[in-house]
C-alpha cells in the first residue's frame, strides 16, 4: 500500500464543499491556473515570518486521498507575514507547512473558518479551487509545536555534528494519571542539535545515548505549548574511533552506533550468515522499495537469538521491520517469505487502535526488541525514520563487517 494515500477525514470534506462553493464566487476569469494569497499569523495575532506555506494537490479516489505527482507551489512569509502562491493547478488542493515546527490551527478565508484537526503529515486544510480563482486576504493562524531542543557536546564544548545518537523521552502527566516512553534514533545537525516534538504538558526526563555513552538531564515540566530548547549532554571522553586492535567492535549493553550499526554498512551475523543494515526512510514503504532495490528485504526475525543479536548491533531503534497483515487482517506475513515462527509483541500488541488499521510493525529495544503495529494515522509513524533491511546471501563485492 502506497502511504501517501489516508483516509480523508469527514472534517476535511465538509472543507473541501464549503470552500469549493466560496472560491467559486471569486471566479474572476476562465484561466489555466489560480492564485492564493494571504497572511499567517500566531494565536497572539502577530505575523509569523519565514514560514514555507506550500499548496499539495491530490485527487480523491474511492473515499481514499492521493497525492498528485506535480509542482507543488510553495510560498515563504514575509516580515508582515504575507504570503502569495501563482500557478495552481485547479483541482483538489491541501493548504500545509513545510516546516515540523509550527501547526496549522484555522484557515479564515471570507466568511468561512477551516480547523485543523490532524497534525503532520496527515493534517492540512482541504478545498477544491476552481481555474481562474483568485483567493485573497486568507488568515491562517498557526501554533508552535511542543518540542524538546537537546544539543550533545564534548568536554571542551565542541559540538557532536552528523552523529547518530539516541534519545529516550520519559513522561509523567502533571497529575500523575498517566505516564509513557518514546525512543528514536536521529542524527544531530550541523551544531550538534535534535529536536524531538511531544504533544501533552507534564514532567519529561530525557536521555542521550552514543557509542556506549549515557547521560540523563535533570527532570522538567512542560505547559501546554511550551518548548524546551536548552538541554545540553556532555559527554566527556566521546570515542572517536571505535575500531578495537584486534578489529572488533566493542557493544555496548545499552546502545550501539559502532562502525557495525552506522547507516549503509552490512554487518554479518555470524549464526545464520546473513548481513543486516540499518537504512534512513520516509516510511515503511519507501524502506521497502530500498530493500529491493538492494537485492534485500525488511528484516523478518525468525527467533529470539536473532532479535538479541539486532537489538545489541544496531541499538534502540525504533526500525521497521518486515512484519504485515496489509494482505488480510490478523494474518501476519514476512515480506521475505518466511514463516512466522516467532515474536516480539510489546504488551497489548498487535491492536488497532482508534487512530485506524495498523498494518505494519516497527521495533525498538526494550530491554531486547519489542514490536508495536501501526497505521499512517497513528502517533508514532512520523517519528520512525530506520528501518533493518536484510539479505540471506551478501555478496562478496559488498564490504562487510562481521560481529
């Protein structure tokens, strides 16, 4: 299944029609393309500069959004907060934010309100523009996303720049009814920053993990939209290298992002021989449609040795891995073929949740792999950027390390 496609909300029709009916009375010349012009502003009311505002055409097939494959326009705020989008295609058309860090909150354009209800990748304002409509004056308002900030340095203050690291969130809400643990694996930016996005106020605790390396910040509370931008771990002996003498790698317990679990490298698992790599992706399928190109599949885990042996290579994930019951519900399948002989269910998996059918399965370690089933509406698929892809006969010609 493409994951481009959703289902289109009832919220985002009812835009779709009453909008369809607005822009039509602008109507001002039968022309090829329309316009789109307006500003953004805050929940305060102030203009919010630099802000990519980007117009994604799609179609509505058999109660099903797809997105069309053509020029999607995109607009950057100015000071005052303005903002002007030419050439739309008329058709179909979701109003967003190509930035993770603000939300749309409401679209005013005339006498009708649009909220928004689903935030990214899913959300957006839907309406249908009709050829030669000229739609001003709009007002979208947006809000900032909660966010955690986390900067990694060494000891004298240098930045850890293009490193895979890992962070672990801990949340407890403000009244202690109700408590969770999200985990990824994320590489820092050019000054040794992660940004990781929550949704709910409460009290967060937040750890970094890289190359055996621990540390946890002191505990901190968050209100409803707030951010907190100054977490700082040093780390005082970060290894520059962690190639052993004897060419080994040392893993660590905890976390491991060891030459044998960086991105792109194979690593071959001495039990069954296979080699293993850990990928960057945009989705389940887009890791998939990688695997293949290589020659490979989505990992499939055949026992426990093999799901001890992955947690302590490539760390906490989460990855996706080639588990799915897209094919028929309830019946789980590895893309590889083989059967399932075993799982690594977390409590209360697999279930569909009121988020929608999870049809696929990503894992992160807890304490040695726990699988969780989702679906392109729930929480926890934006955030899952990895997957483990996997081949039963490397290649000679494939530089390799063995652990």
């Amino acid at each position: 299944m493409n994951r481009s496609y959703f289902k289109l909300n009832l919220i985002s029709l009812a835009a779709t029609v009453a909008l369809s009916l607005f822009a039509s009375s602008h109507t001002i010349a039968q022309e090829a393309t329309s316009t789109l012009s307006g500003r953004v502003v805050g929940t305060d009311g102030k203009p919010i500069a630099g802000l990519p505002i980007v117009i994604k055409p799609f179609q509505v097939i058999d109660g099903e959004v797809q997105y069309a494959y053509i020029h999607s326009p995109v607009s950057q705020t100015d000071d005052a907060g303005h903002f002007s989008i030419p050439n739309i295609v008329p058709i179909s058309i979701q109003l967003a934010i190509r930035t993770p860090d603000y939300v749309i909150r409401s679209a005013k354009m005339g006498p009708v309100t649009v909220y928004q209800h689903l935030l990214p990748p899913f959300g957006g304002i839907a309406f249908e523009i009709k050829p030669g409509t000229h739609i001003k004056d709009v007002e979208i308002t947006v809000k900032p996303r909660m966010r955690i900030r986390v900067r990694i340095v060494s000891a004298d203050g240098t930045p850890l720049v293009n490193a895979r690291v890992g962070i672990k969130i801990r949340h407890r809400s403000l009244n202690g009814t109700g408590s969770g643990t999200s985990s990824s694996s994320t590489e820092t930016d050019d000054a040794g920053y992660v940004v990781e996005y929550v949704r709910k106020p409460g009290l967060y605790t937040v750890t970094a993990n890289y190359r055996g390396l621990s540390a946890t910040a002191e505990p901190f509370t968050l209100e409803a939209g707030e951010r907190k931008d100054d977490v700082v771990f040093t780390f005082e002996d970060a290894p520059t290298s962690t190639d052993s003498p004897s060419g080994q790698v040392e893993v660590s317990a905890e976390w491991s992002t060891s030459p044998s679990a960086d991105t792109g490298v194979w690593v071959v698992n001495p039990a069954n021989g296979h080699a293993y790599k850990s990928i960057s992706c945009k989705s389940w399928d887009d890791a998939n449609i990688q695997a293949i190109a290589e020659d490979a599949h989505l990992v499939a885990i055949n026992d426990e040795a093999e799901q001890k042996w992955l947690s302590a290579i490539f760390g906490y994930g989460p990855y996706w891995i080639g588990l799915t019951d897209f094919a028929k519900e309830g019946e789980w399948e590895w893309t590889s073929g083989d059967p399932v002989t075993y799982t690594g269910w977390a409590l209360h998996e697999p279930m569909d949740a009121d988020s929608g059918e999870e049809d696929y399965v990503f894992m992160e370690k807890a304490p040695i792999g726990e699988w969780f089933d989702v679906g392109p509406e729930s929480r926890d698929w934006e955030s899952t950027e990895m997957a483990i892809i996997e081949r039963e006969n490397p290649s000679d010609k494939t530089p390799m390390k063995e652990k």
